[in-house]
C-alpha cells in the first residue's frame, strides 16, 4: 500500500504538467504555432515546411497545483509522514495534479499560389488530471475515528484521462491587410480513456440513537461512476498475454483503430495598427465517442451499517444459525450495487483557449525605422500580454503570460515570458528559436527559477523540437 | 555574440537542472496509520430466549454464532497492528450475566477469547456495564487467525420466570497501518 502511496505523491509532485505553451504562441518562427493558433501569422516567405518525424515537436508538462516534492521529500527534521500529513490538510479539494504529454509524430505546411498555408499532421498526446481527493485521503490516512460526524465528499474522487492520436489538417490565410484567419479539423484516435467526474454522496460515522448500535455508518446518496474504455480488453488473457500485445492493440488503436472523435481548432490574428496586434484561437472544440471497449462502472445507493445483529434463534442438535455476514454482505451490494455497463459515452476534450495582445517595436539593424508590418525586420521586439485557459472537470483553469520577444539575427529569436497561473505567480519562462539554413529548431522551458532545484517546482513545461522550412 | 550566450543560457539551464535537498528513500518510512472504528454486534435478550444447554447445568444460556470473514483475511493479518473491542449492556435482569465470546478458526479452533461480568439490574432498573478489551500486538495474530465468533451469555439461574432485558452495543476499534 505504501508504496502505491509512493507512486501517488511520487505522480502529483514530480510529474504533474498542464497544457499551456506560452513561450510557443504567437512565435510565427515555430511551424507549431499554427498548433497553437491556427489562424497565427505565417511568415510571407514561408513556402513549406516539414517536421523531423518524431522530434518536430516533444512537449512535456506537469504541474501541481498544492504541494512540490520539496514539500514531501525535502531534507528536514520532520518526519515524512507528519508532511504528507501536514500537505494533505493544507491542500483543497480543487487543488490538481495534472500531465500532459506531446509527440509529433509527423508535422507539414505549405503556401499555395492563392496564399493559403495549408498545415496537417499526427501527434500522440497523453492528458491526465487528477483532483485532490481531499476528504478520501483524510479518511485513508486518519480513518474514521476521530471524524464523528463529518461528512466524507465522495464527490472529492474526480480524475480523467486520456492517451491518444490526433490527426489534423488545417488552413490558414491573411484575408486583408490586417487580419489573418485560419481552422483545423481534427480526428481524434482514442486508444485509453477514462473519467470519474461526476461522483457524488457521502460517508459519514455518527452516533447512534441507541435503538440499534453505538455508530451509525452512512452511505447516503452515493452516486460514484467510472467510465473506461480501451481498458476491458486488456483485461482479457485470451486477447493479451504480454506487453507486446498491449503495445501492439495501443498502436493499432493510434492510427485510426480506436474510438473515434472529431474536433476543431479555430483563430485569427488582427493587426489594430502599426504597432499594435490582437490574436485569440479556440483549441480541441470536439469529443470522441466511445463505442468500442467501453466499461463502465456504477455504484448508487444509500446504506446504514449498524453492525451485525444477532438473534439467537433456537436450534436444534446440528442446525446452523442464520448467515448473518452473508445477509449483511448481500444487503450492502443490494442497496449499493456496483454495476458493471457496457454503454457507449462521450468524452469532451478539454477545450483551450488563448488570447494576446501585442505592442510591437524595434529597429532594423541597420537603424533604420522599422515597418513593423513587415515581419522581414532584423531587430523586431514586441511587448505582450497572453491568457490562457483550459476547461478541466471542476472549473476552468487560467493562465495570464507578460512576454518580452526580439529577433536577435535574421536567424535568432527569444522569447522570455512571466506567469502567472493555478500553480505558481512567479514563473518565468524563456524559449529560443533558431533558423540555421533550412533547419529549425526551438527549445522552450518555464519555471526557470527553479531548475536550481526542481523538486520545489509546482509546474514544468519543455518544449522542444526540429523542422525544416523551405523560403521563396 | 549575445545570442550565443542565451542559447547557451537555456541549454545549461537544461543541463545543469537538478533536484536536490530531498531525500527520496524517505519513502520507505511512509506509514499510513487510520484508526477504524465500525460498529460490532448487537442484540436485545428477554428470558425467552435463554434456555437450558448441555454443557451449562444450573444455568440458562443463549448462544449464536456469526462470521467475521475479513479477520482471517490478507489485508487484517498484515495491516492490523491492535484492536480494541468495546461493550456497552445495559441489564434489567436482577442477576449478574457471563458474557462470552470466543472467537474460532474456520476449523471451529478457539484462537482468543473475551469474557465479561454484566453487573446484575437493581430494582428493576437496568445497570450500564462498559468493558473494553485490548488487543495488544502480541495478541493480534491469534485474533487474525479467527473468522468467527461464538456469543454466549449465560445466566445463573434456571429460574425462567425471571424478568428483565438485556441490551448489548458494541463496536471495535482497529489500528491499522501500512
């Protein structure tokens, strides 16, 4: 048990990641950033480009919202076990634990004759959230004893997960002058989810009223689902007998062989004047609907556990008394049944959106005034404002990004970002993109103030990846 | 010559990334350690019930038998550290009662047993007794090895005319840890 323990504390503290990639969005050097904002500037001269299969883009991201593994494992005079208890009080039930993971596996654009840059491509992408389970661990770690009366939220269980494909293809345009609009139709190829959202009820331990026992332990209204799909069969030794089997019904189910969902990416990019810009994009407006695999559990009910009354009935020589466990085993599954379904759901995939405003400056190298229209400028910076948000279970969680960008050579550019969001307030990122020749490449990371020590970091993100781009 | 160095910045930022000042082997000293309580048996006896058993001359009893099938059970035997049994019987009977409870394996072997005193009514009134039983970690192995027990309540007397009310409540508090 502890070490299942472990794993958990070990998940929410070193490997907890969200979705937010601000030193990417709006860098229109990055091929990606059309990933990010469909409808973002695409550089004029842009003729096409390609990805390195499998290293265009690695996008990892983790973050927890109420504890670091500093918090649990840091060197210190007090137990660990007093930490963890300590953590566990100080954290709320909207505190969250979250991965995301990115993978291209294929990236391509190319501008027509009718200055439409067309984008596609295939990404693997794995997303978990998980809540902190306030109420349950309190009652994993202290038991019941000395919580008479409270109310234990099963409601606090809510995680949802998700690995799977994405095939997109895309379209994006500079309609007039100013603005620049583009979409994206996405495929999505399921290949493991599942999600237990929606829990409620409660379990409480309370006096009796003396007409039964000492303690009353109540389920009441308890409605608790989990919803899976991609995970029966793998149950099932008939069908898998190894992790060669596993990997093989996971690649299967990438390309097009899972439970299938559509969705849509949408923005545009305004340009208000000389100096000043506004984008916004819409990301993963879609669902995939699982139909194929599809497990489900459901436990609803109210019970009253008053022990084991006992009745002493009259037997004779031989006879045995009444099955009393028996009848209480089969009294609780009767009034809490966990019923296992087979009926398809639907999954909505977390929506994201982004939002920025650009004040944009500089010169040309050569001093010149720079035509901050013409993205073909050497020196060209730019002041901004990001937001970010993404729609999780509970409630939406938002990021707000100030960023300082400058093109540093015709080949060079940086980005460095401050962040503020769930997880920390003083997040400082910084990205680089270089374009040497034909080849692309970027590296971004936040949290830079803490790779001193990243145990007492609430959030990591690393982006990283490599194109090739083809100019007029 | 600067955009060398901030490459080169976030590169050693990425390289020279640590995590340090912790110390992961605390992870073999986490120790989960709830304390359950759950209510145990319960039951209500007059005189009717009580009747004459071989075995119990000059008195007149009542006996049951129920399964505690979890005390036997892997997660009891490795994660129970002690117990504690806890009685609350209010008697009307104008008589002391033995309380008994003998807790058995699943080939009816007696591993650990409870006995008690119930203190006699007075007047008709009833009398509270409390007893609570400690079961130590020593102790607790011979607990685990059980999955049922035999109640038996046992009254000093053969005298079925006798009046009164016996109300037991009970509950048990298990340390556990793991």
């Amino acid at each position: 048990m502890r070490y299942v323990l472990f794993c958990f504390v070990m998940c929410c503290t070193c490997f907890v990641f969200s979705q937010n990639k601000q030193l990417i969005y709006g860098v229109e050097e990055i091929p990606q950033s059309l990933l990010l904002n469909p409808g973002g500037k695409v550089p004029l001269d842009q003729k096409f480009h390609f990805g390195i299969p499998l290293f265009s883009q690695l996008h990892i991201n983790a973050g927890s919202s109420g504890v670091t593994a500093f918090d649990i494992f840091g060197e210190s005079e007090i137990n660990i076990n007093t930490k963890i208890r300590n953590s566990i009080f100080a954290m709320k039930n909207t505190d969250f634990f979250t991965v995301t993971q990115q993978l291209e596996l294929i990236n391509f654009g190319w501008r027509t004759t009718s200055d439409f840059y067309f984008s596609g491509g295939i990404y693997q992408e794995l997303d978990m959230i998980t809540y902190f389970p306030r109420d349950l661990a309190i009652l994993a770690w202290e038991g019941n004893r000395d919580y008479l009366n409270y109310e234990f939220d099963l409601g606090d269980l809510n995680t949802s997960g998700d690995l799977l494909t994405v095939f997109h293809f895309g379209a994006n345009k500079q309609v007039s002058d100013r603005l620049t609009l583009g979409a994206r139709a996405k495929i999505y190829s399921s290949m493991f989810n599942y999600q237990s959202t929606n829990n409620s009820g409660s379990f409480v331990t309370r006096l009796g009223d003396g007409s039964n026992n000492i303690y009353e332990h109540v389920l009441q209204d308890v409605d608790v689902s989990v919803q899976t799909s991609g995970y029966g069969s793998l149950r099932n030794s008939d069908e898998v007998s190894g992790s060669s089997d596993v990997i093989g019904k996971f690649l299967g189910r990438a390309f097009l062989g899972g439970n299938l969902g559509v969705g849509m990416d949408v923005g545009a990019t305004y340009e208000i004047n000389r100096n000043w810009s506004a984008s916004a994009s819409v990301l993963d407006f879609g669902a995939i609907f699982h139909t194929k695999d599809v497990e489900n559990y459901n436990a609803t009910g109210d019970y009253t556990l008053n022990g084991i009354e006992l009745f002493f009935p009259p037997l004779s020589e031989g006879e045995a008394t009444f099955p009393y466990y028996t009848n209480l085993e089969d009294e609780i599954t009767e009034q809490v049944p966990i019923d296992t379904l087979y009926n398809a759901y639907t999954a909505w995939r977390p929506l994201k959106m982004n939002a920025g405003i650009t004040y944009h400056f500089g010169k040309l190298l050569g001093g010149n005034e720079c035509d901050c229209l013409n993205r073909g400028g050497d020196d060209r910076q730019s002041l901004g404002l990001q937001l970010y948000s993404i729609f999780r279970p509970k409630r939406p969680q938002y990021a707000a990004t100030l960023f300082y960008y400058r093109r540093l050579t015709d080949f060079l550019s940086a980005k460095i970002t401050y962040t503020a969001d769930a997880f920390s307030m003083d997040n400082i990122g910084l990205g680089v993109v270089g374009d040497f020749g034909k080849f692309n490449v970027y590296l971004a990371a936040d949290n830079l103030l803490r790779y001193g020590n990243l145990a007492k970091a609430n959030s990591l993100s690393l982006q990283l990846g490599f194109n090739i781009k083809f100019e007029n | 010559m600067y955009k060398y160095a901030l490459l080169f910045l976030l590169l050693s930022l990425a390289v020279s990334s640590c995590i340090k000042d912790t110390d992961f082997d605390q992870a073999d000293e986490i120790e989960l350690s709830p304390v359950v309580e759950l209510d145990f048996l319960f039951f209500t006896l007059e005189i009717d019930d009580f009747q004459e058993n071989p075995g119990f001359e000059g008195s007149l009893t009542v006996v049951d038998t129920t399964e505690i099938r979890f005390l036997d059970g892997s997660f009891a035997q490795e994660n129970l550290l002690s117990a504690e049994y806890f009685f609350k019987v209010s008697n009307s009977f104008p008589i002391g009662v033995d309380a008994n409870f003998n807790f058995l394996t699943e080939e009816n072997e007696p591993f650990y047993e409870i006995d008690f005193l119930i203190a006699p009514g007075t007047n008709n009134n009833a009398t509270l007794t409390e007893f609570i039983q400690t079961i130590t970690a020593e102790e607790i192995e011979q607990l685990t090895q059980t999955n049922k027990v035999v109640v038996t309540f046992t009254l000093k007397t053969l005298d079925e005319n006798l009046s009164g009310v016996l109300n037991l409540q009970s509950k048990t508090t298990y340390f556990l840890r793991f």
